[in-house]
C-alpha cells in the first residue's frame, strides 16, 4: 500500500484552479520537498492531503483511505503560526496536546512518558517548563514539531518549517526532520532543501512537475549557499 497517493486532483477555491491535475504517490518513509512560487497552491495541497479541502476533482488517499479517514495517521505543523503565543501554558502542554484525540479529554501517564520522549529526541526537554513566548523561533519551531510527533504519525506534513529561523536553527531542524523514520511532506520556501537526503521533490505552480530526488554529493558541512549550489548543478541534467 502506498503512503500517499494523490490522482488527477483538481482545486478551486471560487472560480480560477488553484491546482490542475497534480499526480504523484509516496512509498512509506520516503521525503518528499515541495517548492514552487508563492501562491503556487503548496498550502492547499498539504490541506487537501489533510482533510481539511477537497478536491474538487481528483481523489487522494493516505495509507490507502481518503484523508479524513486516516487523519490520525497524520501530525500537521501549519505555516507561519503565532500558536499559543498569548496563553501562558507551558511547551509540556502544548506538546501534550498533541496526544488529544476525538473525546479523549485528558493525559494519562503514558501522555506524558510519551511528551517527554519527543521533548528528549528534539533535544528540548530543557524548555519544558517554559512559555511559548519565551522561546526563539528555532526552538519554537521544534515544539510545533514536537506536537505534530508525539501522536506517533505515520505521515508527517510541514509547511516551510525552517522559515523565520536563523541558518543554525534551519540546519538543525533539517537534520531533524531528515533523521525521521516516517512518511515526511515538507514544503519549503528554501532551496537547500533539495541538498537534503529527499526521494522526491514536487514543483508546483498550479500544476506539479515531480522529479526524483537528486542523488548529489555536495559538501553540505561547509559553507553551501544558493551560489555555491548554482555554480554547482550548472553542468547537470534537468531530467524533466
Ligand atoms: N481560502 C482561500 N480562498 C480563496 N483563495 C485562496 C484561499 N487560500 C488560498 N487562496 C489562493 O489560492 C492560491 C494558492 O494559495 P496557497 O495554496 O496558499 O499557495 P502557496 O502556499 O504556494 O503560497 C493563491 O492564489 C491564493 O491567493
Ligand atoms: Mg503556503
């Protein structure tokens, strides 16, 4: 069974498709980078394969049922969220709140064993006790994550995680995601995604363009810029 299957889908949200016939599936664990211009229809596609919007045309199924069906299998970190920013709980809250389901309305003590794992693993377990407004948008990047993985999703989807963060908060929270054993859907504004270990990249704008994943040795350890990476594909072949 496929992790993602997306076929023939079509969206308008009034009367011009914001999406036409976009295609593509994932294998269970692959990585998958989004790109594409503003406005492209990123966002919309993450909703569609959420649940959250239908197609207008088209049919998408994760983990072989349609979005809504499977949605549990599925952790969200949205674009751009001031989540939280105002309320004086803690990140252990928020990051418990991530195991709340459909009439489930408190946290027993595997909740919070759980919480605390998560909160190990991102290597922010530090932060517990602290309030959201407190943070720097690195590390409150990584307790929306935290949230997103603490309900043991099989499926992974974020929206420009790494925007708004300084260049060590973005590798950091790259290595994260690209050490996740799970089913990963990453749009990102940034191009260096495309030097991370990703199966494949969609490029959309309106329509998806899908291509593999470059298999491409770059030293990545050093400084390796947007110029850098240029100079460095000038003489590789675009295979679509
Ligand atoms: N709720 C909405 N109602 C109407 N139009 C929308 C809505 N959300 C997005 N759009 C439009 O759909 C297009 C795609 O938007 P979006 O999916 O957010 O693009 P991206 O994430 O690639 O920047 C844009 O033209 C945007 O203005
Ligand atoms: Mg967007």
């Amino acid at each position: 069974m496929k992790a993602v299957e997306v076929k023939h889908v079509y969206f308008k949200y009034e009367n011009e498709w914001v999406l036409e016939d976009v295609n593509f599936s994932l294998e269970d664990k692959e990585f998958m980078a989004i790109i594409g211009p503003n406005g492209g229809g990123k966002t919309t596609l993450l909703k569609i394969l959420l649940g959250f919007l239908k197609p207008t045309i088209g049919k998408v199924k994760i983990y072989g049922k349609p979005p809504e069906k499977n949605r549990l299998l599925i952790g969200y970190v949205p674009q751009h969220t001031n989540f939280a920013l105002d309320l004086p709980i803690t990140v252990f809250d928020i990051v418990l709140q991530g195991r709340l389901k459909k009439g489930k309305f408190f946290y027993n003590k595997e909740d919070k064993e759980k919480a605390k794992e998560v909160l190990k693993t991102l290597d922010i377990y530090n932060l517990k006790d602290k309030k959201i407004k407190n943070l720097s948008g690195g590390q409150r990047q990584k307790v929306l994550i935290a949230r997103a993985l603490v309900s043991e999703p099989k499926l992974l989807i974020m929206d420009e995680p790494t925007s708004a963060i300084d260049p060590k908060g973005q590798k950091e929270i790259l290595d994260l995601i690209e050490s996740f054993n799970i089913t990963r859907i990453v749009v990102s504004h940034d191009i260096k995604i495309l030097l991370r270990k990703v199966d494949k990249i969609a490029y959309i704008h309106k329509k998806a363009i899908i291509h593999e994943g470059p298999k491409l040795k770059i030293p990545i350890d050093k400084h390796f810029c947007e110029i850098e990476l240029i100079n460095f594909l000038k003489d590789e072949e675009c295979l679509i």
